[in-house]
C-alpha cells in the first residue's frame, strides 16, 4: 500500500499545482480526509483493499451536486485534451448502470456478461474507467467508444503516477495541450509525456491510456 500512497500523494500534489493555475473547476476535485473514515458503499460492490485505501483517504469533492440528486464526483483535468470524473464512493452503485446493471423497461437487472469483479470508479466522455478488484494490486482497464475494456495499468498505483506525468505535463505547457486551431493534442505534449508513461506502463498500456482519453 505504501506505493499507492506514494502515487496518490504525487497525484494530489499535481492536481492542486494545476487546478491552481490553470483549472477550470471550483470545488471538483479529490482531497485528502482531515481524518481516515470509510464512507457507506453499497454491500453489493466488492472494494479491494486498494479501492479501500483510496476510498477512506481521500474524498471526491464536487460542490454543484452538494444538496441534489446529482452523482457526485471529482474532476481531474489533463490540460484542455480530458477531463475524468471520479465518482464519490457513496454513488459507486449508480456508476455501475449501463455496465454491471442494465436497465430492462425501467427495471435494472444484472448483465450477464459484465465481470461482478470489475468496478467503473470514473468515466471519460462516458467511457468507463475500470477497477479489476479481485487481482493483486488493482489493474485498471478502460473501454474506448464501447469497445472491449483494455489494461492502462497494472495496479491503481500506477494508474495515478501516470495520471501525475500527464498533469506534470500539462502544467509545463501552461495547459495550452491541444493545437487551438484543429483541436488536436499537441505533438510536442505527447513528445514530452510518452517517454515517462512507456518506462511507468509500457508502450501497449501508454497507447491504450492514449486512445482513452482521446490523446492520441
């Protein structure tokens, strides 16, 4: 666990230097607990003792959903490219439909293809964000434009340090990381973040983490 929580304190560390400056969200993020307190998650999601660390940690703060209906999660912002949502614990069971649960005429009813083991803790653009919690470790999958979930990383501690090199280099472009005229991600950006995700993921789990989040 002392690797997640090294990932997860250079995560924060880059988030708040980036929110900062250059953040388009007030009140959207993740924060540390004052105090380690585990939050009420539905009994039918299994947590891994990773999620679990996560989970009792850190809280996802979004105050627009303070007081509503609203599923409540945090936004990590990657320069102007991506934008991933991290669903409070507390609203995980809600991040699980269209997935784990299909609705079937206004009733949900468990799919029959979706791995119980498997759970969505955040979404790009609705694309799911992936928790295998029955593996050491934590690995993390993403599903592009529906399509079959693949690994991005082998535990969630890698998951955030990858997290950390993309805003690291965001930051260092000023958040300026997509061509203003063809809304492309710049070439130099992706020059300056692939070296240091292919020596943390490899090159198969940088180009999938690429492609999720519409970088590449």
């Amino acid at each position: 666990m002392l690797e997640l929580e090294a990932a997860l304190t250079r995560f924060i560390e880059q988030q708040d230097l980036y929110n900062r400056d250059f953040g388009l969200f007030t009140d959207h993020e993740i924060r540390q607990r004052s105090e380690v307190r585990m939050p009420p998650v539905d009994e039918r999601i299994t947590l891994s003792p990773e999620l679990t660390y996560l989970y009792s940690h850190y809280k996802m703060i979004d105050a627009a959903a303070e007081g509503t209906h609203k599923m409540k999660n945090a936004a990590v912002e990657i320069g102007e490219s991506a934008v991933i949502y991290f669903v409070s614990p507390e609203h995980l069971v809600r991040q699980q439909l269209g997935y784990r649960w299909i609705s079937d005429g206004g009733e949900a009813m468990e799919s029959s293809t979706w791995p119980v083991h498997h759970v969505v803790i955040a979404n790009v653009n609705d694309d799911p964000l992936i928790v295998d919690v029955q593996t050491s470790g934590s690995p993390v999958y993403a599903a592009f434009e529906g399509g079959e979930p693949k690994l991005i990383a082998n535990s969630l501690a890698d998951c955030f340090h990858a997290l950390s090199i993309l805003i690291e280099g965001a930051i260092h472009f000023q958040g300026e990381t997509s061509d203003e005229e063809t809304y492309e991600t710049k070439p130099e950006f992706l020059a300056h973040v692939t070296p240091s995700l292919t020596e943390l993921l490899g090159s198969e789990q940088t180009e999938a983490l690429l492609e999720y989040l519409s970088l590449h």
